[in-house]
C-alpha cells in the first residue's frame, strides 16, 4: 500500500531560450504540481510535445527549471542553478531514460554492477542481488554477452535492472518500452510489473501509449498541452497483481482508456 508523500512536485515551470532576438521565451511547463506517495506507481501521459521528458530532466535534476519546487521527502531540490544542481539527488532518484545508454565495452553483468562500483557499493551481497536481478528477468545465461550480442528487450532489461540494483527510493522511466515491437513491449512490461510486486518501488513512468498506462499504474496523470500542467488524474482500481494480456477486456479498463483518450488532445 502506498504510504505518504515521498516527491512533491509544486507549480514547476520551464521555460527555454528564444530562439532569436526579440523572440517570445515559450513556456514548456507552468504551474505543474503534483505529489507521489512512497510505494506508488504513478504513470504520466500526454499529448506528444507536452514536457513529459522535460519533467522528468527536471525532477531528475539533469536541467534547470524556471521556476517552482521539487521535494525528495523533506529535502527542496536546488532548481534554478545549473552549477548547484544534484543529478539524481545524491543517488536517491533512478533515471531510466528512453536509450538503454549500456556500455558497450561491458558485458551484460559489468553493466549491470557499473553503478555499484561507481559508488563503491560492490561487495558479495550487492553481487549476488545482481545476479537474482539477472536471473528474475530472463537474463541468465547472458552475463557474460556484449551489448550488441543482446537484443533489444535483452537490453531494455539490463537497462532496468542496473537502476534497481543499487536501490534508489524513487525511480523515473521515459518510456524505456517506446522503442520495442509490441510482443515484446508486453513481455517488458509483465516483467516490470513483477519486479515493482517484489519491492514496491517509488516509479513515475512517462508513456505516450494510454494502455501501458493504465496497465501499469496505480495512478495515471494526463498532461494538457504546453504550456503543461495537470489536465486531470485518475486512480487505476484494476486489482493487483495484474496481467497485462488479460486486463484490456475489463469493462473498468475500457472505460478509463475512453476517458483518457478524449482528454488527450
């Protein structure tokens, strides 16, 4: 059960540099506020160009905001100064991006333990939490392939667990599934669905697609276009532990899909 607030977001803007003299400064995102409570799976949707990444760099702390708040549980996240920014928020948030970004001179396994050498974190319990990542995503037998040895979903799974296995309370996905054929996209998010049961994970998870975001979430945020705010929210009360295959005849499923699709325009 998902408990309290954990990330708040208070009426966050952006806004980027005029292309030229004289030129309008456009806003991306203006007044953007919403809270995610510890454990919750909140997925954000939104028509195309609507900020979602942009929100996300901003949580994330990979670029400066024009205005407004983030919080990480009591601490404010430094916004407006890019030399004072703090990616990741000092390893407490995980950033999944839409590229699986793997080291191509690693082997699945080294790419999977890189973020706990980089902290220092590597030691026989780290190394063996590693290996049931592995393993609870189909990976075993491939520890010791290359990146380009693997396929696609192959890799959108190492990508995933590299986050998970040092731990962050909070993790971001932009839309990490956008670029895999639909079979597998499901496969994926079956999987990412049986590692957030095991660990209740912190996840805001940006997709453009109105089903995964149903499937997956506890809560979906619909975006209005930009500048972007929170056009509406719904609680996804599809029962868990789901099935990503079987829930699309619901009639709760069809219902909200119809809402949300109207909304996105």
């Amino acid at each position: 059960m998902a408990g309290d607030a954990i990330l708040e977001v208070r009426a966050l803007a952006k806004r980027f540099r005029p292309r030229s003299a004289g030129a309008d400064s456009p806003w991306v995102i203006r007044n953007l506020s919403f809270s995610v409570r510890e454990g919750e799976f909140l997925t954000v949707i939104g028509p195309s160009g609507s900020g979602k990444t942009t929100l996300l760099n901003l949580i994330a702390q990979t670029d400066v905001a024009s205005g407004g708040e983030v919080r990480f549980r009591t601490q404010v996240a430094p916004l407006g100064d890019a030399k004072a920014l703090k990616p990741g928020l000092g390893r407490q948030i995980g950033y999944i991006t839409q590229d699986d970004n793997l080291l191509p001179w690693r082997t699945c396994l080294a790419n999977v333990l890189f973020p706990l050498e980089v902290q220092g974190r590597l030691d026989e319990e780290t190394r063996s939490r590693a290996r049931s990542l592995i393993e609870a995503v189909g990976l075993a037998g491939f520890e010791n392939h290359y990146p380009h040895e693997l396929s696609g979903g192959m890799r959108k799974r190492a990508s995933l667990i590299r986050t998970l296995v040092y731990d962050p309370p909070v993790i971001l996905m932009d839309e990490p599934f956008g670029a895999v054929d639909a079979q597998t996209r499901a496969v994926l998010q079956q999987d990412l669905l049986r590692l957030w049961e095991l660990g209740h994970k912190t996840i805001v998870f940006v997709t453009h697609d109105i089903a995964e975001a149903i499937a997956l979430g506890d809560r979906t945020l619909v975006l209005s276009r930009p500048p972007a705010s929170v056009k509406s929210e719904h609680v996804i009360s599809i029962p868990r532990p789901r099935d990503v295959g079987s829930i699309l005849a619901r009639p709760e499923f069809v219902s909200l899909y119809q809402t949300i699709r109207a909304e996105v325009t």
